[in-house]
C-alpha cells in the first residue's frame, strides 16, 4: 500500500491527527450517531453515503482516511464495490455488520476489510477499533507492495534471461558475454537492463520472421 492513500500526518497515531472519514450506512439515524461518536474523537465525517453506489468516485472525491461500513448485511454489489475500491483506490475499511457467518466476514475481508466488528457499535470502541484496522491496513499494503515488487523482478529476470539465449545463439557469446554485452548497451544508452533485453527480443524476433 502506498502511503500516498492516506493524508501527510498519517504517520502519526490516530489521536495526533484530523482523521477524514467517510461513512456508508443506509439508516440516517445510525448513521447520525456514529458520526457524533466520531466527532467526540476528533474524527471529520467527509461524507456519508446510503449505500455503495459511486463508492469509488467518492472516494476519489473526498479521499478519505477511513471508511466506515454500517451494514445489516453486506451483500455482494456492497463486495463487489469494495474489490474495485481495494484494487485502485485501497483505504482502511472498518465494517459493523450484524451478519457473523464466517464465509461473509471471509469475503468482506477478501474485498478489502481491515476491521469486521459483529457484536455492535460501541461508541468507547471507535478508537481502539480505528487503530487495529489502519495497522492492519498498513501491514497488508506493505506486503503487497513487497509481493509486487519481487513479481516485477523476477518478470525482469525473465527478460533478461531470454535476451542473453538471444545473444548465446546468434551471436555465440557465453552466458557471461551476453550478460556483459546487455549490460554494456544499457550503461552506453543510460537505459535500464530489462529495458536493453527488451529491444534485443524484439529485433531478434524480427530478424528471425
């Protein structure tokens, strides 16, 4: 997860900053009051919104730190809207449901869910609850950046690997030649090596058609 999702003091423990929230909740009344519970902590509702709908577009709007669910159930428009939100635009999402099966709460954290509370709404809990879910936000954003990296890395590796059969077998260079020939056009053209093993496949590709 990058840091970039979410606002410049989020290094700071939720009590030392103005958290944005965003609430989804299709009871008003509810709604209203877990706002007046945010806004006891120092929390700022951003906006609130009945139902998923637009989910992503409001998000983008008002970026938010946190998003809190209030839901009798999440259905799966609720997860699907929240996977696409995960996928582009990843927050913090705290869910109060009354529904406890295990394959739902499984789902909704499939779908992005850092906090799934099911034994209700406790105003003396907001805090505690806010913590836990952004650390485990952060934990799951940075594995994520991590698994992504090393993905791109061994696709590198791949190209790299193939560029230097190129050169082995046109050019009868050894393993070790290829791979300081690639290295030697990626230094003279202040290109990146995989960038270099790129355009050594595709010409070698086309000499070959």
């Amino acid at each position: 997860m990058s840091s970039n999702n979410l606002s410049p003091d989020a290094g700071k423990p939720l009590s030392q900053q103005t958290t944005r929230i965003m609430l989804v909740d299709d009871q008003p009344a509810r709604a209203a009051l877990l706002e007046q519970a945010l806004s006891d902590i120092g929390c700022t509702v951003v906006a609130c919104l009945e139902t998923a709908q637009g989910l992503m577009k409001r998000v983008e709007e008002h970026q938010p730190d946190v998003i809190f669910i209030d839901i009798d159930s999440p259905d799966r428009d609720m997860l699907e809207h929240m996977t696409v939100l995960n996928q582009h635009n990843p927050k913090p999402v705290i869910m109060f449901s009354d529904e406890d099966d295990t394959l739902t709460i499984e789902k909704a954290m499939r779908a992005g869910v850092s906090a799934y509370v099911v034994d209700g709404l406790q105003a003396s809990r907001i805090k505690s609850i806010m913590d836990v879910a952004v650390a485990r936000f952060r934990e799951f954003q940075a594995l994520r950046s991590e698994l992504e990296k090393t993905r791109n890395q061994l696709a590198d590796r791949r190209i790299l690997d193939e560029a230097k059969a190129l050169l082995m077998k046109q050019k009868y260079l050894t393993e070790e030649e290829a791979y300081h020939a690639i290295r030697k056009l990626a230094m003279d053209r202040s290109q990146r090596m995989v960038d270099v093993a790129r355009n050594i496949i595709s010409v070698m590709n086309l000499l070959n058609d």
